[in-house]
C-alpha cells in the first residue's frame, strides 16, 4: 500500500513530535474508576506529566470498552500502523463462529467478543409481527450465545463460555446480529449484555458469575438489540430502552443485584450510557427519544435534561471538560453539547446548552473526541464533519471520503491519526489536521460493523467471518499461549 509524499511528510513531523496532551480531552469514561483506580482527570494529569508505574497508566493502554479507555474514540498511548492489506501488516487474521456485531475490548494480554452460533436443524422461517417491520431477517435456528477470550498477539482462542443457548424470540433487522451489543471490563470482572437473551457478569477466566434477564425487548420495527452496558467502579449500567416498560438500572457488578432501577418515558433506542465525573460526583449521561439526560450514579435521580434528539438514538455521547455531547439523525438532525457546572432540570433553550447544529449528524456511528474536535458521520454516510468542542464550529466542515461507503462502526484515533472504517471492508487513515489529510486507504476481504480497537501498536478489526490484529510485521511475534477452554453452558 503506497502513501503520497505529503503523507509521508506528515508522518515524519509526527515521529518527532511531541504526544497530544492529554488532559483537555478527559473527564469520562464508562468504565473509569474501576479500570483505572482514579478518576479519569486524575488519570489523565498523571500519564501526561510521564507516570509510569500508575494503575492510571496501565488502563490506558488497554480498550476496556467498545469506545477505548476514555469512553471517546481515543487512545492516548497506542500506536496502530498506517497501512495494510491481506498480506501485509497482519499479525493474525482467525475465523470466528457464528456471527455478531460487538466491538471487542482488551485487558491484558485479552481480547474479549461475544457471538451468536446457531446450532441444531433449521426450522421453517419465523418473521417478526412488530408494527412497522420491515428489511428484516427471520428466526430460523436455536442458537448458543457465546462470549470468547482471544489471545491479542497470535489470536488463539484461550476460553470459550457459552452463556445461553436457545431460540432468539424474535427476528432482527437483515443488516443486523444476535450479538450487537459490546461486552465491557474493568480487569476483574467482564459484563456481557444479549439483550432479550440475559446480561452476565463473568470472571476473566470464562466463569458465569451472575445472570440477569429483564424479559423481551420489544425494539422498534424488531430490529433487534444493540445498546452496551457500562461499567464505573462498582456499578453494571444497563439502558434498558424498548417499545415497552424502559428502565436505566445500575447493578453490581460482582452479584448483578440491583442498586437502583429509575423508569425511562422513552421507546426504542440503541444507545450506550456513559459515566461523567464532575463537581465531586458521578453521573450517568443517557441519550434516548428526545432527551439527553444526566443521573446521579449513586441513587438514579434524574439531574438535568436536554430536549432536541431525534427518534431511533443510536449514536452514544462523549464528554469533555464537564461538557457533554450528542446527536441523532432519524427524523430530524441534531448535534449539541451541554455545561454540566449549573445544569439542574430541564436546560433546553437555556445557557446551558453550549451550542446546537442541525446538519451532518451521526445516526449509526458515535462521534470521536480527539483533543478539542470533535468527529461525526453524516448519517452513516462517507461524509464526516470535523468541528471545534468549544463552539461546534466547522473545522474545515463536512467532507467526503474518498472510496469509502457506508459506515456503521465508530471513528477511532490514535498517534495524530483518524481511521474510519465502512461496511464493506475498507478503512481510511486520515491525519488528526485541519484541514484532515488522506495517508492512506486499506481494504479487507470481509464486513464490518464493529468499531476498531487500539491498543499498543495494532489495531483490532472485527470482521463478520474474521478477527484481525494488523501491525508492523517486521517487529517478531510473541509466543503463542495454551488452547483454548470450553466453559459448560450454564443451566
């Protein structure tokens, strides 16, 4: 894969640059305060003043949930190559089972995934009876719904934990899997959300420790299932938004009792919550119908709400500086960022509201946060907006990308560089500039709906049929570790 002399330039002004600084962009991170030992502030003041040997440190080399260590996009100390192809720049390319759309996460020397396998004799096809469906795939086989340990350096499958086997109550949309929703760890325990299926929580050696099921989800048009739980210290956050009795709930994470359950007035979303410190506490920011709102994350009770978002919220927010952002585009198009020192009740149309636009907003992708601009598909289209944090401003605005198509897995970003990758394959690298710069583009042989994952020097694509780790090959490759361990499929 060859790169243009401008690119080549750029990477070389970046080899003798300093790393971005850290601190203006955290403040939040799903999985925070469990993974990293400290607020995320705190651990951003102590990596970029050179901490070493910190908890703080090592978590932020990991990508514990599907949007890395800050819960934005962003990994501050991974290194991920530029270019490769299937022959070049790949350190392991390994076929998975069954099929699922969940962005992996890393701990150690894990990559954590989950899959739906079917399994058994086919049965006649059964369609989905919900109102509106439409493009949809039927039931047509029971199925084991599996949580995989992969080893990140040669890609050996080190645990196998099937945590449910049966039927799928319903259908999903045809572009869709029956394993959407991403797993999350802080380094003790691992909580993997099927939706309908059940929410567990796991030991890293593949142990179910705990099951919950919240009943069926009655998704919009049966679409199927797809928001994340988060994790922050001791608490599981699970955004339970269906055609039905919607909750946001935060469960232990070492029992899975519940420590407070709040009703949701809101329908069908497939967002993921994140976890925001500010002001001497913790929130939950939750993005749904109408509404971004933020949760005291000790009791649940609703602090402060916006108005404005679309129906269908797919996109999750980010958060920077007590400042968080959030758009939707089914229906309507909006992207706005709200103050969090002051936001008390209903903040629409107030000062609280930084900023609002009503043009190239995310639907599909989540936005990435990369130090103070923000990124976001138009839809989930090839066309990416590049604007300021602090005012929404375009920088430079909206453009197109080149031999990409649709996109439904979220912008990432590491070492000065944007990857985007689409549907069918294909991944740009663009440069973290204003205006961006192409560096280069990359094509796989598979399908991809979940987001990359950054960590040391590789990035992690997760394919529909394939897992691969693609990094420099002319550094040597680690020894491989044990075969894997099937855990017994829990009554």
């Amino acid at each position: 894969m060859r790169i243009s002399d401008r690119a080549l330039e750029f990477l070389r002004t970046r080899a003798g640059a300093k790393p971005p600084a850290l601190a203006p962009l955290l403040i939040v991170a799903s999985v925070a305060s469990g993974l990293l030992g400290a607020s995320p502030q705190a651990a951003a003041e102590n990596t970029s003043a050179g901490a070493t040997s910190s908890s703080a440190s090592v978590g932020m080399n990991y990508w514990p949930s599907w949007r890395g260590p800050l819960g934005t996009g962003f990994s501050p100390s991974a290194t991920p190559p530029v270019t490769w192809s299937e022959t070049e720049n790949v350190r392991f390319k390994v076929p998975l089972p069954g099929k699922g759309h969940a962005t992996p996460v890393l701990w150690g020397d894990r990559l954590f995934l989950t899959t739906a396998v079917p399994v058994g004799e086919p049965f006649e096809p059964v369609m989905a009876e919900a109102p509106g469906a439409h493009d949809n795939a039927a039931v047509s086989s029971r199925h084991d719904f599996v949580v995989l340990a992969v080893d990140r350096n040669v890609g050996g499958v080190t645990w196998r934990s099937t945590v449910r086997s049966e039927v799928p109550w319903q259908g999903m949309h045809r572009s869709g899997s029956y394993a959407s929703p991403s797993p999350v760890t802080d380094g003790e325990v691992l909580i993997a959300s099927f939706g309908t299926q059940g929410v567990y929580g796991l030991d890293l050696a593949g142990d179910v420790l705990w099951r919950r099921d919240f009943g069926p989800m009655k998704i919009k048009h049966a679409h199927g299932e797809g928001g994340s739980p988060a994790l922050f210290g001791d608490s599981a956050i699970v955004q339970w938004d269906h055609d039905g009795p919607s909750f946001l709930a935060a469960l232990d994470k070492r029992t899975g009792e519940d420590r407070w359950r709040v009703a949701r007035d809101q329908g069908t979303s497939w967002s993921t919550p994140i976890v925001v410190e500010h002001g001497g506490g913790a929130q939950v920011v939750v993005a749904g119908t109408n509404y971004l709102r933020g949760h005291d994350l000790k009791t649940g009770r609703e602090l402060w709400r916006a108005s404005g978002l679309s129906a269908n919220v797919v996109a999750s927010p980010v958060a920077s500086e007590g400042r968080v952002f959030a758009g939707s585009s089914y229906g309507h198009q909006v992207f706005f960022g709200v103050e969090l020192d002051g936001a008390s009740g209903d903040v629409t149309g107030t000062d609280q509201v930084l900023w609002s636009r009503n043009r190239g907003t995310p639907y599909v992708p989540s936005p990435l946060l990369y130090g103070d601009a923000l990124y976001f598909h138009n839809h989930y289209q090839s066309v990416l907006s590049r604007v300021a944090v602090d005012s929404g401003a375009d920088r430079p605005g909206p453009f197109r990308l080149p031999g990409i198509r649709n996109v439904y897995g979220s912008p990432v970003a590491a070492d000065g560089r944007v990857y985007v990758t689409d549907l069918q394959g294909t991944t740009l690298v663009l440069s973290h500039t204003d205006p961006p710069q192409v560096l280069a583009r990359n094509r796989l042989d598979d399908r991809f709906a979940a987001s990359a994952v950054l960590a040391g020097d590789t990035i992690f694509l997760r394919g529909e049929r394939f897992l691969y780790a693609l990094a420099d090959d002319s550094k040597p490759k680690p020894a491989p570790q044990s075969a894997a361990k099937r855990k017994p499929t829990p009554p």
